[in-house]
C-alpha cells in the first residue's frame, strides 16, 4: 500500500497523546474524588456512572481518528498492468524542418507556408491512426529523433505543435539520414509491419536518400514520401515584414518542390508519392497505410493503484456513530446486577461463616 500525502501520517502522533491526555485526565479525576473519601464509598453515590463506557469511547474516538487521518492521506492499493492487444502497424513520420520549409506551398507566395501545411496534414493523420504506433523525426542538414515510437497520440500531437525550422541548425535535407535514423526507432519486434513517411520539399537534398530508401525496403520498411511545395518556386521569407532570403548577388533565392526526387525515393523504398497540396493528400496516404498488413500489438498500460481512502472514511463513521451510541452512563437493565462488587463479595463470606459456625 502506498499514500498519495505520506507525510500526513504524522498526524497519527496524536493519537497516543490524546491518549495520555484522556488517561491524565482519569487519574486527575480520582484524586479529586478521593477529597471527598474513599472511592468505594463514592461509588453508590454515583449510580449512573460506568466504570468501563469512559475507556470504550476513548477507544472508539481514537480508532475514529485513526481511520480519518490513514483517509486524509489517500491509501492506495492494486496497482494493476494490463495488456491490450489491437491490430496495427508502426508508423515512423520523418518531417523536413530546413528553411526552405518557410516558403508558400501554393504558387501564392502569401499562401500558407509548407511548414504548416505539412503540420496540418500530419495532424490530421495522426488522428486516422487508430490502434497504430507513430513516432517524429525532424530533419534539415541532421536528424534528430523528437517521440520516440508510442501509442500516445495526445504526445504525438504536442510535440508536432512544437515544430519549427529553429529545430536544427545545419542547414540542409539529409533524408538519407532520417530515413536511417526511422529504421533504428521501431521496436524490435519482427513480425510487426513498419511504413516511414517522409514529409519534405525535397529541396537540397543529399544522395544517400534513394539507398536508404531500398535498404529499407530489403528490411520490410516501406518508405513513403509526401511532398509539400510549388513546382514553380517560391522565395524563402526571413521575416514578417515582407523580406525574403537573397543569395550574394542580392537576388532571392527561390526553392522548388523537388518532385522527381521524392518519386524516386518512394518507388526505391516500395511505397508512393503524394504531392501535399492535392486536396486527397491525406486520403491517398491513409488508404496507402490501410493496405499494409496489421499485425497483433500489445498496449501495455498502466492503471492507477485503486484509491482505499473510503474504506477508512466508512470505517471512521461507524466507529463514530457507534460512539455516540454509547453513553456514558451503565446500561439499564445492568443496573440491577453488582458485578464484582465488594459488598457482594463480603456478604457471600458472611453467609460462608453463620454455615460453618451452625455445623460446628
């Protein structure tokens, strides 16, 4: 059993001073009653009075406080695990954050930028995943893992809101190095099916992307890539104010969504192409995963230990209500019985002797 506040439990310290407190009080009270004579001969004054119901209720109180002060501070108990098995695949989305990723994804170059439309889409299919598994990797001129792969899309959903071109400084599109790095991020189980999505513009990127991509698919991997971006270019902005990024000529640099490459990536990882800014992107993405094979996941989760507080919360009310039950006073069909009562008990000797003197 484990507390959500332990140290709360300090306040049982209470309990046995109260105690000596009640028991100081006791002792105080005969000496009182011993001003006025002997107890035995007080006793008959007293008739109401219970020698035992004083000692019961302090118990009962106590024991009360007890309950009260263990509720208090939240006991827990039956932590369970539990595995779930569902259906699914392993998705590992490698997301391109090089600058270029600033510029319009429409021939607009007010439209939205191919950052957030990549975002956008993302977002959606992390929600059409279902019982998949799905990890991020962000790249430019390095890659770096940003989720590990999980079943928790609510994470899934922070760390892609947090995405930004500041992610990496070296510039550039190393695919290759992201694709790599995709294939070391799934788990070790062989008989799951894995995909990775690439989301990028294509723009500068490194030669090593198409082998990584056919290493993954000797490995099972399927590599799918989405691109994101205008065939006819557009400048990179560098502000809000309207300025975009020049090259040393003064003139502006424009990318270009880079279409052939990302095709040739997808044929040699066994997947396919989607261009981003078709309005049946995610469509054509999602019925691309549904075809590969589910295989049997197990989710283990974790339920929280089961709150015991209102056992003694219960506990405490019945010791409470059982307290006020019992009065102080002798209960009344006792009244007439003297247990243990000297007089009793000298009488009993006194009946003993006239026998004996009457035999003699």
């Amino acid at each position: 059993m484990s507390f959500a506040y332990p140290s709360l439990l300090y306040l049982l310290i209470l309990v046995p001073v109260l105690l000596g407190l009640w028991y100081w009080s006791r002792v105080a009270r005969k000496r009182k009653l011993r001003r006025y004579g002997q107890l035995r001969n007080l006793e008959p004054l007293m008739p109401e009075a219970s020698p035992y119901k004083p000692a019961i209720k302090i118990t009962l109180e106590l024991l009360a406080l007890t309950a009260l002060i263990i509720a208090v501070a939240r006991p827990r108990a039956g932590e369970k695990e539990e595995v779930e098995s569902t259906e699914g695949i392993e998705v590992m989305i490698a997301f391109d954050v090089s600058r270029s990723m600033l510029a319009s994804s429409t021939d607009d170059l007010n439209g939205i930028s191919r950052l957030d439309r990549a975002k956008y889409l993302l977002g959606n299919l992390i929600d059409k995943l279902g019982n998949d598994k799905v990890g991020l990797i962000v790249f430019a001129g390095e890659a770096y893992t940003q989720l590990p792969i999980t079943t928790d899309f609510v994470s899934a959903r922070m760390y892609l809101d947090e995405i930004s071109t500041d992610m990496v400084q070296t510039q550039g599109t190393a695919i290759g190095t992201a694709i790599n790095m995709a294939i070391n991020s799934f788990s070790p189980a062989e008989d799951v099916n894995k995909a990775i999505i690439v989301i990028t513009d294509g723009e500068n990127h490194e030669g090593d992307a198409v082998e990584m991509a056919k290493y993954a698919q000797s490995l099972g991997i399927e590599v799918d890539v989405m691109g994101v971006g205008s065939i006819k270019g557009a400048p990179i902005p560098v502000n809000r104010h309207g300025d975009f990024m020049k090259d040393e000529s003064g003139a502006p640099v424009t990318t270009f969504l880079n279409e052939k490459m990302a095709k040739e990536i997808a044929q040699a990882g066994g997947g396919v192409y989607i261009n981003g800014s078709s309005s049946k992107a995610l469509s054509s993405l999602v019925d691309q995963l549904d075809k590969i094979k589910k295989s049997d996941l197990q989710h283990v989760t974790y339920k929280a230990s089961a709150e015991q507080f209102p056992v003694f919360v219960w506990l405490a009310l019945i010791l409470l209500v059982i307290d006020a039950v019992v009065l102080p006073t002798k209960i009344g069909w006792l009244k007439r019985y003297t247990f243990f009562s000297r007089q009793k008990i000298a009488g009993t000797s006194l009946r003993k002797k006239k026998t004996s003197g009457q035999n003699s």
